[in-house]
C-alpha cells in the first residue's frame, strides 16, 4: 500500500505554488484579476508513463506497484512544482485503455499497438447495444479500487483524475464505426437508442467516480494541462467534426449538455480537429463552462472569440497560425495558455 507519508518531497514551498496557481485558476473562472496570463504546463507522471495507459507497471493488475512508481516519478520531478509562473499540475492521473476506456466496458476488445491503444467495433446493431452490467465489471471495479487506492496515496494533498470518460459520439464511433454516422440520418431510432445507452453508461461511471475521489482533488482526464477548478467535468468533443450542426442539435448537444450538467459548476468540451460548425449551439449550453482548443481547433480561434459566451473560458494551444505572440494580444476573454511541452 502507497504510504502517505513518502510525500516529503512535497514541500510548503511547493504547496503553496501550487495552491497560488490553483487560486489563480479559481479567479480566472470567478471574473476576477488574475493580474497576468494564465499558463499551464503539466505532464504525466510515472516512469515510461505515455498519455494512453502505455506504462510498464499495469495500473489495474498492479495497482500499488504502479502508484509506488508514480510517486516516485512525482518526487523525482518535485520541484516543477515550484515553479510560480507556469501552472505544473501535480497529481495522479488514471488512464486505464485511455480513450477506450468505456468502449471495453462494452466489450469492445482494446489492443495496444506502437503504444497507443485501438479498440474493435461490436458486431451488434444499433439498436440492440445494451447496457453492460457496471457492478460485475471487473475492469470499472479495478479502476475504481486504483482510485481510492490513489486518493488513500495522495492523501489530499495531490490532484486525482478519473479515466478518459470520452463522450457519446467518441464513444459511439469507436463501437460501431460509419455505422452510426450512417445511422444518424437512415435509422435515427436505433442511434438514439444507442447513444442514449453509451451516455448512461459514462454519466454512470461519473458518479462513482465521483463518489470515490473526493471533490477537493477531483479532476478530470488530463487534468495536467487541462485543470480547472473542483466541481467541473469534462468530456472530449474530437468526433464532434463529423456531423453536420442539424445531426450535433438533434442527437448529440443534449447528451453532451447532459453529462456536463451532473457536475456542480458544469464543464469543458475538448476539441482538436474542424468544429467551429457547432459554435453557436455550444454558446447557448449553459451547462458548457469552458471550451479547450488545440491543433486545427486553436486554427478557428477567430469564430470561438466572437461565438462564444464571454464567460465561457477558453484554453487555447498554440499553432503556426496563432502563435504564442498573437494569443498573448488576446484581450476581453478570460483563456488559459496551453504551454507547448519540449
């Protein structure tokens, strides 16, 4: 068992950097003077630890061995920590089969490949997909133990995130393919059907996470260069590109609004890729608290800043197109600078 009590490394100096910035955060969100940019620039800790679950140690056979080598990772890096001009977020992030995490609570068989995880379409139909049984599941139940487990470790001194929940359409995708793009437009009834049990399964799962990790330190997935502050969720939008703003309104806003809205103070929206289509259903969600752009995303900055609400915060990468010189001139917005890692 992870004991507590290694975290020597974990110094007033470094606590109190790291509750500066997290106050600094807290301001952001609250309309208040940060007096200054915010930036965030945090990594996974964890030796050979890749973004998808790729770590030597497995997380789930070997949970305590695991932890032990977080930890370690996390003292051997301490003093990133201190750093009081760059939010470095320290805590323990939970990736289990990353992004298809709920694909295999499905069934879907999930296989690493060059260190990034792929998981099989089901061979079902839309609209025979069911709900798997979460209480038998010995991949939730695992993650689960790993959490409390990380929480009893960080002894709420650290930040614990729960796995990469996804979201309905990634999720969606990931089980049946152009199947359900297909099926948005010639059979609606059984995409709904389907969507709406994927989205009961991840609201699910939030909830016992959430009834697991204690909200203080509570994040969401990546929290370590997407933090914001306790009570606020997150879910990917990545496949969100693939559908036209009529199929986004009518099958997938309202799952999406839905799952954000069983947090306290709503939450973030991911986006990588072409989805500046849906900026105006996203302005009007109010449950959509911040929107986190990166790679093409950041391309469509100029729609996100006039589109969206001015409260909703935005997180922005740097691109060629906007690069850090340029969102530095950003003004009547609150944003958060995603700093490009080495």
């Amino acid at each position: 068992m992870p004991n507590p009590t290694c975290l020597t490394w974990l110094t007033p100096e470094i606590e109190d950097a790291q509750a500066w910035h997290r106050q600094r955060v807290d301001d952001l969100f609250a309309g208040r003077d940060t007096g200054g940019p915010v930036a965030i620039a945090g990594r996974f800790y964890g030796a050979n630890h890749g973004l998808w679950g790729t770590n030597a140690i497995d997380m789930l056979t070997e949970p305590e061995r695991w932890l032990d080598d977080v930890l370690a990772d996390l003292a051997a890096h301490a003093r990133e920590g201190a750093d009081r001009v760059t939010f470095r977020p320290l805590g323990i992030e939970i990736d289990p089969l990353g992004t298809h995490f709920v694909d295999a609570l499905f069934g879907a068989e999930v296989r690493f490949v060059n260190n990034q995880a792929w998981s099989s379409e089901l061979t079902c139909e839309l609209g025979e997909l069911c709900r798997p049984d979460l209480d038998a599941s010995p991949l939730l139940n695992a993650a689960l133990r790993l959490a409390a487990l990380a929480v009893q470790a960080g002894d709420g001194r650290l930040l614990i995130s729960n796995p990469v929940l996804s979201c309905p359409i990634n999720v969606g995708i990931n089980l049946f393919g152009e199947r359900l793009l297909w099926g948005l437009l010639a059979c609606p009834d059984a995409a709904r059907h389907a969507l709406r049990v994927i989205t009961d399964v991840i609201g699910e799962c939030m909830a016992r996470f959430d009834a697991v990790i204690p909200p203080a330190v509570h994040r969401g997935s990546v929290f370590c260069s997407r933090y914001a502050p306790a009570g606020h969720g997150f879910i990917d939008g990545c496949a969100t590109q693939l559908v036209s703003p009529r199929s986004y309104a009518e099958f997938i806003a309202p799952l999406d609004a839905e799952l954000l809205g069983q947090h306290r103070h709503g939450g973030m929206i991911h986006l990588c890729g072409a989805h500046a289509q849906h900026a105006s259903v996203w302005s009007s969600m109010p449950a959509l608290a911040t929107v986190q752009v990166n790679d093409r995303a950041t391309d469509d900055l100029a729609v996100w800043t006039a589109s969206l609400r001015p409260e909703q915060v935005l997180y922005i990468s740097p691109t060629d197109r906007y690069p850090l010189g340029d969102l530095l001139e950003l003004r009547d917005r609150p944003w958060v600078l995603q700093v490009p890692l080495s």
